[in-house]
C-alpha cells in the first residue's frame, strides 16, 4: 500500500493529526484535504534514516515499558511482511531459533528463565505485574542481564 493511499485512508481527523503533529506547522487550521496533503508533501522525512533512529530510540528507551516491549514486535512484523527485507528475515528467524550450547555453564539457568519468560507470555500475550515482579527477582538472582 502506497504512503498516499495510507494517509487518504485514514478515518479519523485526531489520528491525522497526531501524524501531522511531528512535520506540519500550523496543522490545526487546516481542512482534512489541506491536512493530508500537508502530511504527503515532506513523505521522506518520515522516512529519512535519521529521523528513524532517532524515533527508534526513543520508543526502545521509553519510560513506558509495554512501549519498549511493543516496538521490537511490531519492527518485527514490518519486517517479516516486506518482500525487500530477506537479510532482517534471516536475523529474526535466528533469534526464534534460541538454544543453548550443551557445554555451556549457566545451561540450566537460562534455559530455566528462557521457560518462566515463555509460560509468563504464553497468558493472553500480556505479562501481569505479579508476573512481572516475578521474572525481574528471577533475573536478579540468576545475574541475568
């Protein structure tokens, strides 16, 4: 789906607008069709590498911890879904392919925090704060970083 068909599609005026908020000046004056133009004509900026990194960055270092456990998941999904993307492909099929060599020291402790996190995910996709607290003192004992 092309980035102008995406923006004339969009429903909602709020959801215009907090897109518009980050590159249009002066957004809250104009009419929907200014505003998605307005949105449409600095397209690259959205895009430009650095302006990427640095957006990056702030969700992965955000305060919010479901936004830093969010953002990894859904460049995950932009990922896998891009047809250009074979290398990033092959990185996050080996990162599912998680294992631990059998002459390793800590085998048994990661694989064992490797299962607390797993069955703690394996419940409606969210982790509890029970959970939570539950997996931080399991790292802090294991010296898990």
């Amino acid at each position: 789906m092309g980035f102008k068909v995406v923006f004339n599609n969009i429903s909602t005026s709020n959801e215009l607008n907090r897109v518009a908020n980050a590159y249009v000046i002066d957004f809250r004056s104009l009419s929907r069709q200014n505003l998605v133009e307005a949105i449409i004509k600095p397209a690259p900026q959205y895009s430009h590498k650095g302006n990427v990194q640095k957006t990056l960055g702030e969700c992965l270092y955000h305060d919010n911890r479901d936004l830093r456990i969010i953002t990894p998941i859904l460049i995950k999904y932009v990922l896998l879904n891009k047809d250009d993307y074979k290398f990033e492909q092959q990185i996050v099929n080996k990162s599912n392919e998680f294992s631990i060599a059998k002459n390793y020291p800590r085998k048994h402790e990661l694989e064992l925090f490797s299962f607390v996190l797993e069955t703690a995910w394996d419940s409606e996709d969210s982790i509890s704060v029970n959970e939570e607290n539950l997996i931080v003192k399991i790292q802090h004992k294991l010296c898990i970083s």
